[in-house]
C-alpha cells in the first residue's frame, strides 16, 4: 500500500497527512516540528535512523520547487519500507544506515509558497491578496500563471 502519491499536484495539507500516516505506519519515524511558516502552518523535520554521521535533506525551499518535496517524502516512506522488511534500498542495507546515519529530512521549507502555486489558497484571503498585488508590481518575477489574474 503506497502512502504517498506521485500523481497529484502536492501541497502542505497532503503531506501533513502523508506524516500523520507514515507515523502511525511506521513508528520508529521521529517527527518533529521546528518552526511555522508565516502562515502559521507547522514546518516539520523527519529524522531516519540513529547513527553519529548526520545528513541533511531539504524541499520545496522555493514555491515552484514542490515536486521535491514529494521526491523526499517518497524517499522516506520507500526507506520505512525496506527498514520494516529488512531490505535494500538503492544497494544499501537500510537497518545498517539506520544504525549508522541520522538523515533529517525538512520535505516542505515553504508551505505557504506550495500551497500558493498549487492552488490550494483561497483566492479571497489577505495572504493571497497580498501576494498577488506583489505579482503586479513586479511584472519581472516569473509568479504563476494564476496569479496574473
């Protein structure tokens, strides 16, 4: 059963989802929230493993960029996979990652910039508003093509 969709356009509600369900599937995952978005919307680092060495993994630092966020979160559920079946991922033995490496992984930097360009805002709010009126001073700044309007 795959947890994460590659074939939707993704936001931050999906992923919040996405977390809460890998999280209930998969309990050795470390969730965590270590800020929120001028939004208010929680930005969320996910910790794979237990090891010394220590890796970094970010997404969707800029609102054109969500598809890496699905990338990453697809990532974390393929190597919960192979944890729980003691298997391989990409070569590797992943219970020997896990016991060696700490990967933290950051899938959504910028969920109010993601939920912009996908069109998960409300075209009414102040945010949305705000944003567009920045699009029409700056004619130059490649926005979405939603935002023209």
């Amino acid at each position: 059963m795959s947890i994460v969709p590659t074939n939707v356009s993704y936001n931050y509600s999906l992923m919040s989802q996405n977390l809460a369900t890998l999280n209930r599937t998969y309990p050795f995952l470390n969730i965590q929230t270590v800020g929120n978005s001028v939004l208010g919307k929680n930005i969320y680092v996910v910790k794979l493993g237990k090891g010394t060495k220590k890796v970094f993994y970010s997404a969707s630092i800029h609102a054109n960029e969500w598809i890496t966020s699905v990338l990453l979160m697809k990532f974390i559920e393929d190597y919960c996979i192979a944890y729980n079946n003691n298997s391989r991922l990409y070569g590797y033995s992943v219970r020997r990652l896990f016991n060696s490496v700490s990967i933290y992984i950051m899938p959504m930097v910028n969920p109010d910039g993601v939920d912009l360009v996908t069109g998960n805002f409300n075209k009414s709010s102040i945010a949305y508003l705000r944003v567009l009126n920045i699009s029409r001073q700056f004619a130059d700044i490649p926005f979405p093509s939603r935002m023209e309007s």
